[in-house]
C-alpha cells in the first residue's frame, strides 16, 4: 500500500480527538479514517470525516501518526484545508478550514467553490 503526501493538515487538537476515538474500546480496527466531501448541504457540498473501508478509488495517506483514507477525486476540493477540534461551550465539534471554498455555510459543514 502507497503511502501519499497528505493534503489536509490537523490542529493538535483534532489530532489528539482522533487518536482518542480509534482508541475507545469496541473500536472496529478494519476501518480507515475517511476524509472527502459529497453532494448536499446548503452550499452545495458537504465534508465527509468518519471511518469507512478503503475503497479503490481510495488515495491512502500518513500523517503524524494517522492513516487515513480519500477518494482520489477529492484532493481537488480538499487540498490544503485544516481539521480542527473545538471542544468548547459555544462549539464542540470538528471544524474545517478550506482555502478553496468560496462560499461556506453558517454552520461550517458545508461549501461551494
């Protein structure tokens, strides 16, 4: 398995919540971490963070520690951005900074470009 340079980059703080959800117990082990977008929100497109099984089309990529997985098609929308992690009063959640959307939504999981 190709190992890629990865187009997204994640805060400490996502990193750290990531690592502490693949390492809750029941955790399913065969899974990769999937990062991509897909059709629907209110600007058009959504983010995709979850895990999922590789798929063909799949790119595999590491960084710091974490392989995760994106359809080859994706980097396009996604090159650059930045997950972060807030997990305060007003917002807790994973956040996404793309520098190539020109539109976001309100609630920050969705975009145009």
């Amino acid at each position: 398995m190709e190992i890629a340079a990865a187009p997204v980059q994640f805060t400490p703080n996502a990193h750290k919540e990531l690592l502490r959800l693949m390492n809750e117990p029941g955790f399913d082990t065969s899974k990769f971490l999937r990062i991509g977008v897909k059709g629907g929100g209110c600007s058009g497109l959504s983010y995709v963070l979850g895990f999922d099984d590789k798929q063909a089309d799949d790119e595999v990529y590491e960084l710091d520690g974490l392989t995760f997985i994106m359809n080859k098609s994706h980097g396009l929308y996604l090159m650059g951005m930045q997950i972060d992690w807030m997990d305060g009063l007003e917002a807790r959640g994973f956040s996404f900074t793309n520098p190539n959307a020109s539109k976001t939504c309100g609630c920050g999981s969705s975009f145009s470009v």
